[in-house]
C-alpha cells in the first residue's frame, strides 16, 4: 500500500470513529444537565475570541512547532462524555488562503465548582494537505483519544479501555503544567526537573500482569528546541477503582550524534510481562 493510499485509509478509519463515537456519547451530553452544544458552542467562541486580535486566532501547534494564524468559520460538532468532559470540534481556515483548512479540538470540563466550562487543552484534529491546485483536510495521527471507538457507555465497562488511560494521563498533564504551559519532568538519572512540552500521546497502551499498572508512551519537546525530543511514559494505577498517574519516567533522551538530535533509551521493556490494552 503507497504512504498516499494509507493516509486515505487512515482517514476514512478515523471517520468510521468519529461517527460511532458520536452515535455513543451524544447520548451521554444527559449527563451534564447545565450544559447543552449551544452552551458549548457559546463558550468554545467565547474562548476563540479571547485568543484572537484583529480577527485572527493564534494558536501554538506543539506538533509542528509553530504558530497557526487562523479565522474561524463555525463549530461543526459538539460531544458530551460524563466524566470526561464536553469536545467541540470548531472549523478555521489559514488567514493567507480560505480554502486551507483546520478542525481543532476543543475540551472543555465543567468546573468543580461553579456553572462554568474550563479549558483543558486545545488540540488539530485535522490539518491541510496540498492535492493538486487545492487543499484537503486530513486526519492527524495519531488520534486523540477522545475520538478513539466508544461502544459501552464508560460506567459499565467491566475492563479498562486505552482511550481511559489515556485521559488519565492527559488530564495529568494538563492540570501540572506551569504557567508557561509545560510539565516538569524529573531526571532520575541527574536529579533535575527538565519543563518539557507536550506534543502527543500514542498507542499502545500496556497492561502488567505481575501490579496491575497500565503505561503509555508520549511525545515531549523541550522548549525553544526543533529537534530535541523527549519519549516520557506515564504509569497509571487502577487499584483505588479511579486511574490515577502514580509515575512519571524518561524513557529516551535527546543526545547529539554527528550534529543531528536522537533519542537514547533509558531503559527497555525486556523482561516485562504485559498485555496490550485496547
């Protein structure tokens, strides 16, 4: 299969998600009775419009490492996921060229205390791709894991699914980031805390057989650097019945090698007894 027909096909497999993930977690918008999608969308455009000057959105794209010039053009769908939170998935366009378009990701969870929505992180659920004279929008891979297949509502899943671990370590991340958006990462083998910026997370998710703990690898940069990429993984632990990251560990390190950054491994995962977790 070419690299171009498998981009088609992951794109269409990520709309076949997309749907039946709707079909579910419309559903579950119930479970949040002091908000609806026109509250959602209400606070999503709020929220465009306080990062905007002159009409113009800015956003940071950790992926690329560079900053998105866009003007919004309507919020397409709004999802509901009790415990979760709400997703608006909003439709802008590049500043220079209409017809280069984005889906950016926006999620939102109800305040602990209050009637409002907070912002927890925004993320491009697709992004431009040159096709002859024109642009498409294609999927960006890996998926976030809020648009991973849903087909039990979460409150009767007798086993964890990926995508919950992997809210539990987004949501980790999002809540002790510093005031410049970034997480400190302890270096166990220096001793010192390295802010790092977060890019993606990636599947699998890994199950051990000998505690119980899941774990998951994810992307980091460090900021201000192209090329300098950090692998952290993220231990969860299940055994209160509520997932919760109990580490947090530097798997590969950026080292220079004939002037080009690689990353080196820490440690391995030989010897470990694992399942993967779907």
């Amino acid at each position: 299969m070419t690299f171009s027909r498998l981009l088609r096909y992951a794109g269409a497999m990520a709309l076949t998600v997309a749907i039946s993930f709707v079909v579910v977690v419309s559903a579950m918008a119930a479970d949040y009775p002091d908000f609806n999608e026109a509250s959602v969308t209400k606070r999503t455009e709020e929220v465009i419009k306080e990062r905007s000057k002159d009409g113009v959105f800015v956003f940071h794209d950790p992926k690329l490492d560079t900053d998105l010039n866009l003007v919004y053009e309507k919020v397409k769908i709004v999802r509901g996921m009790k415990g979760y939170g709400w997703f608006a998935n909003a439709i802008f366009h590049d500043k220079d060229d209409p017809k280069k378009q984005y889906a950016i990701d926006f999620w939102f969870k109800p305040q602990t205390i209050g009637d409002s929505l907070d912002l927890i992180d925004i993320r491009v659920q697709k992004g431009p791709r040159r096709e002859g004279d024109g642009w498409i929008m294609v999927t960006r891979l890996p998926v976030a894991w809020w648009w991973l297949p849903v087909q039990e509502h979460p409150g009767d899943m007798e086993e964890r699914r990926a995508w919950q671990i992997m809210s539990a370590i987004h949501n980790y991340i999002a809540e002790n980031k510093d005031k410049n958006g970034d997480l400190e990462v302890k270096d166990d083998k220096t001793g010192e805390s390295v802010p790092l910026e977060f890019v993606e997370m990636h599947q699998p998710v890994r199950h051990l057989k000998k505690d119980g703990k899941y774990f998951a690898c994810t992307d980091f940069r460090k900021p201000g650097s192209k090329d300098e990429f950090y692998d952290i993984d993220f231990w969860v632990d299940d055994q209160s019945g509520n997932l919760k990251v109990t580490d947090v560990k530097m798997h590969k390190v950026p080292v220079q090698e004939d002037g080009i950054w690689v990353q080196q491994p820490r440690y391995t995962f030989e010897g470990m007894d694992f399942d993967v977790t779907h």
